[in-house]
C-alpha cells in the first residue's frame, strides 16, 4: 500500500488493464458473429456456389404452387359462375317486367272493349225502351195493350236514370229477377192511388228507400244488368204482382213492422217482397 501511495499512476493503469481483461470475451464473440455473417464472393472465374433446397422445402414450395393455382381456378370459375347466374336473373326480371307491361296493356285493352261494349248495348236498351207506360187501375199494361189504359205516364231519360239507380242501389247484388221485381215495386207505386205520381217522388218519398236515406243512391253508376232490367219492368216483364208495394231483406231489417203487418208474395235472393 505504501507502494501504491507513492506511485499513484499505478492505479489508472491496474483499472484499465481490469477494463480491457473483462470485456474480452465480448469482443471475440462479437467478432466470430460478424465472420461467421460475412457472405464469401467467390474466386474470380469461378462459378457461385448455390445452395440448394432440402427436400422439404422443395415439396412444401410445389404444394403451394399447385394449391395457389387449383384456388385460382376455383375462384376464376365462381366469379364466372355468380356472373352468368346474375347476367340470367337480370334476364329473366326483364322478362317478367315486360310480361307485366304487356299483360296490363291487355287488361287496359279489354277494359275498354267491355266498357265499349256495355256503352253499346245500354244505348240499344235505352232506344229500344218505352218512352209511355200505359196504366189501368189495377196494373201496368205492355205496350200492346196500351189501348186499354185508363191514364199514361210519359218516361223522360232522368225518369229512366232515376230507376236504374235505384235498381242498382237495392239489389246490385241480387240476381236479375231480383232487380226486375225491384223495378216492378217502384212501376207499382207510381200506379197506385196511395204514393206519389213520378218517380221521382216515388223514390224520394220520406223514409221508403234505405239507400236514398244513406247516401248511396247519389253514388251509384248503374250496371248493364240494372238498365236491362229496368228496360224489361218499363216492356211490362212482372218478377212480381201488380199488388206488391214492398220489398225487405229480412236478414237485415231493424224493424219488422212490414213482415208483421204485410202479406208475403214471393222471396228472390235476399229480398222478400210483400203487399
């Protein structure tokens, strides 16, 4: 110690030759990692030296070409097949849409053939119906018969309308019959001493007709079945006796006063009808 006190250079020396001792083996190993990382070239004129796969390597490589190429093809042929698949499904809504339009423009087609054709023929009934009903006392006569008439009523088209109406608003779902015995009723009336002398008023009279009262007689267009039916009762075609003042559907009816003060004659469809 007494040494080192009078030499004191010696102590920095002893720590760096300390230093140098222990970082040794990390030098040479550091130096070994970077020969052993170094790649060698090759010697002029020589040819480089390749190194070839193992045969692991090699089979794995071919295994995922052929699956990279099978996957491909797999793809390829259901992006082709979903293409084709929508390519038909456009196809075939263009198909349906044009049956549609075509279908439509029939219907357009044949609605107005059967409205033409119901114009037509409710023109040849209006023509070919009396523009005179001929009356006795007791009943409505037929047109041959009108030299027997005791008084005549002169029809007028808003005559004619206004019972076709009617017609349509009581018994549009009644079978034929049903509407002519309903026209019979309103002729009935318009004969007898106990209602009113047009139709108009015969119709109109308070509380006679449900469909006057609820605002379905103003609505109503009357069908071709109404206006031949109505042609027939004005000809003289009777569903009904000239006696028979009355009509009622008995499944609906609120109030039985007809069905119990009246005589029953005859039930068509839904309708009974009384005298």
């Amino acid at each position: 110690m007494e040494f080192i006190k009078r030499n004191q250079w010696i102590t920095p020396l002893l720590g760096v030759l300390f230093i140098f001792v222990m970082s040794m083996p990390f030098w040479m190993d550091n130096r070994t990692t970077k020969e052993e990382s170094f790649t060698q070239l090759p010697i002029w004129g020589t040819k480089p030296v390749v190194a070839s796969a193992s045969p692991l390597e090699a089979r794995t490589s071919l295994s995922f070409v052929t699956w990279n190429n099978t996957h491909t093809k797999k793809v390829i042929k259901q992006v082709k097949a979903e293409t084709t698949a929508a390519q038909i499904k456009a196809l075939k809504a263009k198909k349906l849409a044009k049956q549609a339009k075509l279908k439509a423009a029939n219907a357009r087609s044949a609605k107005a053939k059967v409205s033409s054709g119901i114009v037509t023929a409710s023109s040849s009934i209006h023509d070919s119906t009396p523009t005179h009903l001929y009356f006795t006392r007791t009943e409505l006569l037929n047109q041959k018969e009108k030299s027997e008439a005791t008084w005549t009523y002169a029809m007028s088209s808003k005559d004619r309308l206004l019972l076709e109406r009617i017609v349509m608003a009581e018994a549009e779902g009644e079978p034929y019959e049903g509407k002519v015995a309903v026209a019979n009723v309103v002729l009935n009336r318009l004969r007898s001493a106990n209602f009113p002398k047009t139709i108009k008023d015969v119709i109109y009279q308070r509380y006679q007709f449900s469909p006057v009262n609820n605002g379905r007689f103003d609505r109503v267009k009357p069908n071709a079945e109404s206006v031949q039916a109505v042609s027939a009762a004005l000809s003289g075609h009777k569903e009904v006796p000239d006696n028979t003042y009355y009509f009622v559907s008995l499944s609906l009816a609120t109030d039985d006063t007809i069905e119990r003060t009246r005589t029953k004659v005859v039930q068509i469809g839904h309708h009974t009808f009384f005298k």
